[in-house]
C-alpha cells in the first residue's frame, strides 16, 4: 500500500481552501447587503402613491362592473 505524501496544512483541502471559503462567503453576504441597502434607499425615494386610484371611485366602480362578469354565479 503506497503512503499519501502529497499532505500539506497550506494545500487548497487544508488551511487555505478554508480561508477562500470564507473569503468568498463573506464577499458574497457584503455584495448582497450593500445591494439590499441600494434597493431599499431607491424604494424609498420612489415609493407607490395609490391616490390616483383610490382618488376616484369611478376605477373602482369600472372595475367591479367588469369582474362582475368573471365571478361566481348559480346554477338556474
């Protein structure tokens, strides 16, 4: 049986494959963070203003009236 003398504690199985491991965890988790934190600053200064619809109760009432065709009816 032949002896594995190919063992080193810097070798990509060893110390450093779990430093790049980490190394690369930890860019992700920082890229997707400041990313989130890109989203939620735009959302915040561009967030949805609903009064052009609930303004006028004509959309709504137009809207009712065209579903009123899709919904539920009984048997005659």
């Amino acid at each position: 049986m032949a002896e594995n003398t190919n063992r080193g504690v810097f070798s990509i199985h060893g110390v450093t494959g779990m430093l790049i491991a980490t190394v690369l965890l930890l860019s992700i988790l920082v890229v997707l963070t400041v990313w989130g934190i890109g989203v939620q600053q735009k959302s915040a200064s561009n967030f949805y203003d609903p009064s052009s619809i609930t303004s006028s109760l004509d959309n709504v009432k137009e809207n009712s009236k065209a579903n009123a065709n899709f919904a539920f009816q009984d048997a005659k």
